[in-house]
C-alpha cells in the first residue's frame, strides 16, 4: 500500500461511514478499481481507519451522551440484536466481501432509501427525544442494523431506515443512527481486529495511524454536512448516488475491467 492509496481509503472511509451509502462497500469498490490485492494488511487498514471516524462522531456528540443516562439503556437494547446475530453469522458475512455483492446492495438499499424518503417527507416524530423511544422500538431499530452485516448495505442505512419506521422524524433517525454507531463499530472494529495476526512492519503501522487520522477529519466534515443535506433534501439522493454508483461498478464487474 503506498501513502496515496492510504490517503484515498481514508477519506472514503470518513466520508462514508455516517452516510447511508455503505463505507465498508465503498472502501471495497475503490480498493478494487485501484488494483490492490485482498492482503490481510489491506483488510487490518480498512478495519482500523473505521474508529478514527468513531472518534470523530463521539467527540462531535460527547454532551448528547452526558445529556441523560436513558440513551445508553435505549442504544444498548439496539445493540444486543447485532452482537447476537453478529457473532453467529461473522464467518459467513466475511465470505461475502466482494463488489459484486457491494454493488447489488448499493442499487437494492438505494431503492429502499429513496421509498423512505416519501414515508418520512413533512413527518411529526411520534417521539419528542430520542431517550423516550419505547423499548421494543429500539430493540427493532437493532434488528433492522443486523442487516448492514451485508456488504454495501451500510449500517447508517439501515439505522435510519430502521428509526424511520419506528417512529423517528428525518433529523431524529439520523442522529440516533449516528450515536448508535459509537457500540457498534468498536464492538466491531475490535472483534474483527482480535481476530486478525497483527504482524506488520514500521512502515505499514505508520500507514495505519495516518489512514485513522485521515479518516477522523473527514468523518469530522462529513457529519456536519450530512446533518445540513438531510435537513433540506432528505435521503432521496444518496438514494440515488447508491444505484448509480451500483450499477457503474456492475457494468465494469461484468466487462472484468475490476
């Protein structure tokens, strides 16, 4: 991996990973049109750069987590489903990381997204705070996660679609799906890492702390320009970005350009 290649996952990793169009699936998309090989560095670097973006939204959300000790009840009910099922199926997600699959999930999921953004337009939440949510919602909220473990599905996708559909205005589902991240990708990220032989050189460390700290400042950015884009346009065109971006790299699987 050179220090551009780094740079680039990076930046795709921050960008995406609060956005409902699959970071993981994205990183997997340009790792391939850059002709890198599957190497269990490449798959350590993707997994690691992910809690530089963590960092940035739990910082960015340190007061909202202080604000009432009811949110860490309502997130840890969404979070048990995805460490149950997450658990079960880990080996077989993993046998699914391909941008074939990412690019099917992109155009499916984006279909969904734009459906969603009809249900929610002009919407009154039928909860006044996130903390109030009711238990077997949030539970619901958790189960509908599990289904980001499909590559290019994304987990902010799911959790917003999820929060949507369980009573959520636009803003809310959003925000709950972003502080619903910070359990999830650690548990994640940290499970997938115990996992993974960590035997690399000085070079490949530093490579790793660089892509961490590429992915912190652009999730930084990302975040704030989501929250504005979301407001004014809704979900309908990350919607659309996820089907043309699917269908562009099925065309170029199904020519064997990548």
């Amino acid at each position: 991996m050179t220090w551009l290649q780094a740079l680039i996952i990076g930046i795709v990793e921050g960008l995406t990973e609060f956005l409902p169009v699959s970071s993981t699936g994205h990183m997997i998309l340009v790792s391939a049109a850059m002709g890198m090989q599957e190497t269990e560095f490449l798959k350590t670097f993707e997994i690691s750069i992910q809690l530089g973006a963590i960092m940035a939204i739990a910082l960015m959300y340190i007061r909202r987590f202080f604000k009432s000790w009811d949110i860490y009840y309502k997130l840890l009910l969404s979070f048990i489903p995805t460490v149950i099922i997450g658990f079960l199926v880990y080996d077989y997600v993993k046998m699914m990381f391909s941008p074939l699959v990412v690019s099917i999930s992109l155009i499916i999921g984006g279909i969904v997204l734009i459906f969603v953004d009809k249900k929610v337009e002009n919407r009154q939440s039928k909860t006044p705070e996130l903390e109030k949510i009711p238990v077997k919602n949030a539970l619901y909220i958790g189960l509908i996660q599990c289904v980001s473990m499909i590559p290019g599905v994304s987990r902010a996708g799911a959790t917003i679609v999820g929060g949507v559909f369980n009573g959520f205005d636009k803003k809310q589902a959003t925000e709950y799906s972003f502080l619903l991240a910070v359990p999830t990708m650690i548990a994640a990220s940290g499970y997938d890492l115990l996992k993974t032989p960590l035997d690399f050189t000085s070079q490949q460390i530093m490579l790793l702390v660089f892509g961490l700290l590429v992915a912190f400042a652009s999730a930084w950015g990302a975040v704030k320009l989501f929250l504005i884009l979301v407001e004014k346009f809704g979900f309908k065109y990350f919607g659309w970005y996820r089907i043309v971006v699917g269908l562009l790299f099925l065309v170029l699987i199904l020519s064997n350009v990548i």
